[in-house]
C-alpha cells in the first residue's frame, strides 16, 4: 500500500505553497491604453474568421465602387450598336445588351450605386435606431413605453408596400430620399434590440456607479454604455444594410426607382424588360449573384458577429466534434464507460458483456 | 430511482390506484400551474392598447400619404383624360373622393374614418370605378393561400431542420446553415426568374404565372384544381427556398443555447429517451423566439408577395398594389396597405396567442 512518493511530485507539499511565489511574482505592468489598443479592443468582433472573410467581399465591392472610372472599360449607358446581345467575349468581358451597352461596366458602376445608396440608407437607419433604441431603454415610465411603442409601429408595418407607395410619390427622387426611405423602413428592429440590452445594461452597477458619482446623462450613454452595446449596434448595422441592399435592388427591379440611378436592379430591370430570360444568360446571372455575394459578406459578417457575442454557438460545435472524436456520442443519455483501452478489443468485450443481443 | 421522483406526485394525490409514469405527471409545480390559469386581464389590456394604437398609427399615415404628397388621384385622372372632363367633372369627382380643397383637412381626417367604419374603402379609378373593397376581395384569396401555406411550410421544415442541425451539433448537417443562409441572400425575383427559365422554359415541367390558364372555368372541379396546384407550385418553392434560411438558423442558434441548459441534462441523466429530451425540453423552449419572429417577419413577408406576384404575375393583392401604383390610384393603394397592415395585427395576435399558451413566464411577468 505505501507507494513511495515521487520526490518532485512530493515537493510542493513539503516546501513552501506554490501560491507565494504567484504572489510575490513581478506584477506585469497593465498594457498601456492608447487609441490603437481601443480601437483593437472594439474591432474583436471582427476578430474572427468568418467576420473577416465577409469584410474583405466587402471591402473588394467598396474598392469597386470607389475606383469605378477606371476598373470599367466603356460608360455604363455607351451604346455599341454593332454588337447588340453579344455573348461574353474579351472585347466585353460580360457581353453586351439589347442597345449593346457593355453588362461588366454597368455591373461596376451599379455597385457604386447600391453601395452608396445602401450605406447611406443603413446609416440612417443606424442612428435612428440607437436615438430612439437607447433612449427607450434608459428612461422609464410612459416616456419608454411611448418610443417603444413607435418602434413596434414601423415594425408592424409592412416594409415594401410603404417604400413602394412612398417612392411613387416622387417624380424622379434624388439618391438621398430613396436611401431615407429604406431607413425609415429599416430602423425599427434595431431600436428594439438595443432598447431591451439598454434595459438590462441600466441596472448593473458600473451604470448605477457612473450615476452616483454625478456623471452627466450624455457622458453615461456615450462612455459607459455606448461601447457595451458595441455588438448590437454592428450586428443590426450589418443586418439593416442586407435588408437595405435587398430593398433598393428590388425597388429597382420594380421598376419604381428611375432608371437613371444604375445598380445591379435596374440591369435586372432592363433584363426582364428586353426578355433576357432565359437566353441572355450574361445579362442577368451576374448581377443577381453580385446580390446575393453581398449578402453572403453581410451575412458571414454577422455570423463572425454573432458568434463573439455568443460563444456558444462556435463552442458547441467543436466540443461536440471533440467527444466524437474520443468515441462519445454527444447526446447519449448514458455514458459509455470503457473497461479496455484498445479500441480493437471493445466489440469483443461487449458481446462477452451482453452475449443475449448477439444471440438474439 | 422512480421512487424519488415520483413522490411529490403520490403525496398530492395519495389515493392514486395504478403506478404512473413519473415523467408524464412533472412535478408539483407544473400541476399547480395547471390548476389554475388565471387569465392575465392585465397582459391582455396591455397588447390590446398596442393593436389598437398600430391600427390607429397606421390608418392615420395612411390618411396623410397621398394628401402630403404633390397631385392628388383626381389630378392624375385629369391629366390621363387629356381635357375631356370638364371643371365640373373635377369637382364632382373630388367630391367623390374626399379630396376636396375646401374642405379643411381635420373634416377629411373624420370623413376618412367615417367611410372605414362603415366598411367604405372608396372606389378605385384604375379598374373602372369599382369599388376598392370588390378588387381587394378579388384578389386577396390567392395571396392568402399561396403565401400563406408557403410560409407555414418554410416555418415548420426550417424550424424542425434547425431543430435536429442544433440536436446533432458538430456533424455533417451543419453544412445547412451556411448553404440555407446563402439561399436567403438570393434576391427572391431573381430567384423566381431563373426558377422559371430552368423549369418552365426550358425544362417546362411548370406553367411560368398566373394562378390558372385563361380558358378554364374557374369553380369546385379537377380540372380547375389541379391547373391551380401546379401553377402554385412554383411559387411555393422558391417563397420556401428564400426564406428557410432564417428558421433554420434562427432554430439552430436558439437550440445550441437552449441545450446547454441545466434541465437538459437532468432530463438525460433520468434516463428520458433523447426524442422525448430533443422535441419536448429542449425544441420546445428554443422555438418560443421563433414565433415570435414569425409574427415580425409577416410583414416581410407580406412584401415578399408583391415580387412573387410580380415575377409570376399572380394575381394577388401585390400585383394589385403595383398596378395601383402605376396609375397613382390612391383609393386602391390605401386600401390594399389598409388591409396589409390589418393582417400583419391578425396574424401578431394569434401569435400572442400561442406565445401566451407555450411559454407561461409571458403571463406571469407581464400580468
């Protein structure tokens, strides 16, 4: 019964606690705090894979836009008569249109429209939200339940049909009125969630402390609160922006936005005016996967988001992978206790174990 | 190990003769639950001031639209009938519409809600002077069957889909969600097009639109019937294909969380059969969320119809608003938004509904 003790497993007990020398361990200064190590700090959503995939599409179709002029080889609206509803070719990479206007160079300059129109719209969107989300969250009494009750209005409120009957309205409207139109449509949902997280942020004691020590309302909502909800402020940015992109380019496709704003709904616009469908392949195929590529950023963006937020959602996975690895079912109801260390030996040890199921 | 959890059970109701299955009873919290369900006055009063002030918000913004806005429908008319009518002709025709310039607005305001009340949508001049309610009833059957079942199938097979991708986390299933997510970026005409061009155009397995083929007689017959099903069919599809992705991840995310949780694994531990733990403990609380956004997303949805109806011109209340639209009818387009909204309200409230009856935390909260 008395193994003898290994001596280097038996030192700690017998010497001195390993816990003083933690203690009386050098201190590691705390990293200083510059404006660099904040804005990493704040950009760790991002941090992950899925999030960076998603802003690099991003980032290409914002270079795009930016750099439209020179990427595109011919103006979007030239007209090449001699070469109508060519295929692709190296003379016009995606082949050309009824009036041979050239699809790549439309495709380049509709990303500038989308983009600017998107952006605009989800930024809008954004501030209204946090206004109005931020502000319902902190107060309390009928001044909440009233902004609260505004959001759940344009909640209820059917998105399309309102952006359909209000942008008929106008005879030709300007860039920034369609993009107020998606965000008048767009801000509800956001206000809603940043409205329940201010609710919950309100009574924890680092608010409650900031109150205390007389700190001034707006200097408590930016500084205290505004970097906690952080997340939710980009998670329903990112999810406004794709529900605004999908509302512009549908809106243009329509047919109720003019035709002179160019974005990839008015290529599909013109598509299914000229009957492209379904012979044209070059004319519509590219512009519908634009949209959908976007998405799929916006969406990998949200994933990455989502997933900081919740790390559940990443964890779960991979520890379910790593049980499965190691032999276990992770929803078995009862674990499986292993007597034999080689795997090779275990169907043996369980017929001799339970030699009625091999016979039955 | 029955005999600790079947206690409480046999002390409330000693005199039980046969042995039950403890699972089946719960414990004695969940029977006094049962026992008595007060009905939340206080809940009940809360979401009905709600529907009444959506309701009222959206009539009043549906008032104000056409009237903020330069050119009224008489306006539009006139200038279609190029000097035809006369001034009188105008005037009678404002009159008709409520439009008139001397009357002050708050007089409009009352008038508007006095032809509501009275079940008065006016008439619409793009369809020759009908009335507004006529075309709406014409064309709402269509809209409500199609996008209506579509939704409810999307819901359920995302739901259930999410469900198992959640139970069976880290396997091969997980694939879905990124491959249901992308569906769901697709824009949905564009989606509808190429549905059309591969499958009817090309391949002409389904008819491209319309709800049924010009020569048939619309009525109680097979004929009828099947020619509405399999003009149905692709329409159902793609609303399917374009919005699964949302169940499905929604679901997933809620049952990662959900599974987790404590009782999960008591109800494993007791040695609960894992379909009995995965649809009854642990699917059962993840998808009160999901009810609750499948009375958000309605209004979406409801949008969705107009570019489904467009794509495969369908004769719903989408096509019906867009025609409005082009013809600046305004009766017809307040009507037919009038009539959205009051069913994204119906469809919140049997949400609230079936939430109240899942998840007993919202009555006991909220009263």
């Amino acid at each position: 019964m008395s193994i003898p003790v290994p001596p280097e497993v038996a030192q700690p007990a017998a010497g001195a606690p390993e816990t003083a020398a933690l203690l009386t361990a050098e201190r590691r200064p705390a990293p200083r705090r510059t404006f660099w190590t904040q804005l990493k700090a704040s950009l760790a959503m991002f941090g992950n894979r899925k999030s960076a995939a998603g802003l690099i599409i991003l980032g290409v179709f914002t270079l795009v836009a930016v750099f439209a002029p020179w990427i595109a080889p011919y103006s979007p609206t030239a007209q090449h008569l001699d070469a109508t509803l060519e295929p692709p070719s190296w003379q016009h990479l995606l082949g050309t249109t009824h009036i041979g206007e050239d699809v790549f160079s439309q495709l380049v300059y509709g990303t500038r429209g989308v983009l600017v129109v998107g952006f605009l719209a989800t930024i809008m969107a954004t501030v209204v939200a946090i206004l109005v989300g931020v502000t319902a969250g902190y107060l309390r009494g009928w001044k909440s339940e009233s902004l609260s009750a505004l959001s759940n209005v344009f909640l209820v409120l059917p998105g399309l049909p309102l952006m359909i009957i209000i942008a008929s309205q106008f005879q030709d409207p300007p860039l920034w009125i369609i993009a107020a139109v998606l965000g008048l449509t767009g801000w509800a949902w956001g206000a809603r969630v940043l409205r329940a997280q201010t609710m919950s942020l309100r009574n924890r004691d680092f608010i409650q402390a900031a109150r205390a020590n007389g700190e001034p309302l707006h200097r408590i909502i930016l500084v205290e609160m505004l970097p906690n909800l952080m997340a939710i402020i980009a998670s329903s940015f990112v999810g406004t922006m794709t529900a605004a992109v999908l509302g512009l380019t549908t809106l243009a496709f329509i047919g109720v936005i003019p035709v002179s704003n160019l974005n990839w709904g008015t290529i599909l616009f013109w598509a299914q005016q000229n009957s492209a469908f379904p012979d044209y392949w070059w004319w519509y195929v590219p512009a519908g996967l634009c949209i959908a590529l976007l998405g799929v950023a916006l969406a990998l963006i949200n994933f990455g988001i989502d997933e900081y937020v919740n790390p559940r959602l990443r964890s779960a996975g991979e520890r379910a992978r790593a049980l499965k690895k190691r032999g276990i079912d992770a929803n078995a109801a009862v674990t499986a206790v292993r007597t034999t260390a080689s795997p090779t030996s275990f169907p043996a040890a369980r017929a001799a174990a339970d030699p009625e199921s091999t016979t039955a | 190990m029955s005999a600790d959890t079947s206690a409480p059970a046999t002390q409330a109701s000693p005199a039980a003769p046969e042995p039950v299955d403890p699972t089946l009873v719960g414990t004695t919290a969940t029977r006094a639950e049962r026992g008595r369900m007060r009905v939340p006055w206080r809940f009940i009063g809360g979401r009905a001031a709600f529907y009444l002030f959506t309701a009222w918000a959206a009539i009043t913004i549906n008032f104000f639209i056409p009237r903020l806005m330069k050119g009224d429908a008489v306006d539009a008319y006139m200038a279609r009938s190029q000097g035809q009518l006369t001034p009188d002709a105008e005037k009678a025709l404002r009159l008709m519409f409520g439009l008139d310039h001397s009357v002050p607005l708050w007089q409009q305001y009352l008038d508007y809600w006095g032809m509501l009340l009275r079940g008065d949508l006016g008439v619409s001049i793009s369809t020759g002077m009908a009335p507004v309610g006529d075309a709406i009833a014409a064309a709402l059957p269509w809209t409500l069957g199609l996008v209506g079942f579509a939704t409810i199938v999307s819901f359920l097979v995302g739901t259930v889909l999410g469900a198992v991708i959640g139970w069976r986390r880290g396997g091969r299933l997980d694939v879905l969600v990124p491959v249901t997510t992308f569906l769901g970026t697709i824009p949905y005409f564009w989606l509808g097009l190429i549905f059309i061009a591969a499958f009817s155009s090309v391949l002409g397995w389904f008819p491209a639109g319309h709800a049924y083929e010009v020569g048939v007689d619309p009525g109680w017959n097979a004929e009828f019937i099947g020619q509405v099903l399999s003009h149905a069919a692709l329409p159902v599809i793609t609303i399917v294909i374009a919005s699964l992705g949302g169940w499905v991840l929604g679901m997933r995310n809620m049952m990662l969380t959900v599974l987790d949780e404590d009782y999960i694994t008591v109800a494993q531990a007791k040695g609960m059969p894992n379909r009995r733990v995965l649809w009854r403990y642990a699917a059962r609380n993840a998808v009160l969320p999901q009810i609750q956004s499948f009375a958000l997303s309605l209004g979406f949805i409801v949008g969705g119809t107009i570019v489904m109806e467009m794509v495969f011109s369908y004769p719903g209340i989408g096509l019906l608003l867009l025609g409005a639209t082009n013809a600046k009818d305004y009766a017809l387009m307040q009507g037919i938004f009038l009539v959205l909204v009051m069913a994204v309200l119906v469809a919140n409230i049997i949400a609230d509904i079936a939430y109240a009856i899942l998840d007993p935390r919202t009555r006991q909260t909220e009263a």
